[in-house]
C-alpha cells in the first residue's frame, strides 16, 4: 500500500483520496455529526430542565432562603 502511494502525485494523496472518501461516507459521517449534536442538545436541555425544577422546588419548599431573596 505504502508503494502504490509513494508513487502518485501529491494531489491525488492530500485532495484526490479525501474526495473520494468524503463522496462515498459523506451520508454516514454527516449522520453521525447529526446524531451527535441531537444527543448534546437534548442533554443541554435537560440539565436545564432539571436545574429549574430543583430551583423552584426549593424557592416553594423554603429550603432557598428567607423569602427576601425571593
């Protein structure tokens, strides 16, 4: 593998090969980056999500202080 490469013109090596690869796994590598940024949003949002229940259950509960920082 090493000698077919050596013998190819540089472009093929650094923009020919990546082309290539980007064509024929663009759908699956485009899938997983959306995969990926879906499953960081949803954690995002429920980290938020569960910040703001503790938050409010403790402003209710009175465990958050006097009711001056409220």
């Amino acid at each position: 593998m090493d000698n077919l490469l050596k013998n190819l013109p540089w472009w093929v090596k650094w923009i020919g090969i990546p082309v290539i690869a980007l064509v024929v796994f663009g759908g699956l590598i485009a899938s997983l980056i959306s995969i990926v940024v879906g499953l960081l949003f949803k954690v995002i949002v429920f980290v938020i999500l569960v910040g703001a229940l503790v938050l409010v259950v403790k402003r209710v509960t009175g465990g958050g202080g006097s009711k001056r920082d409220w």
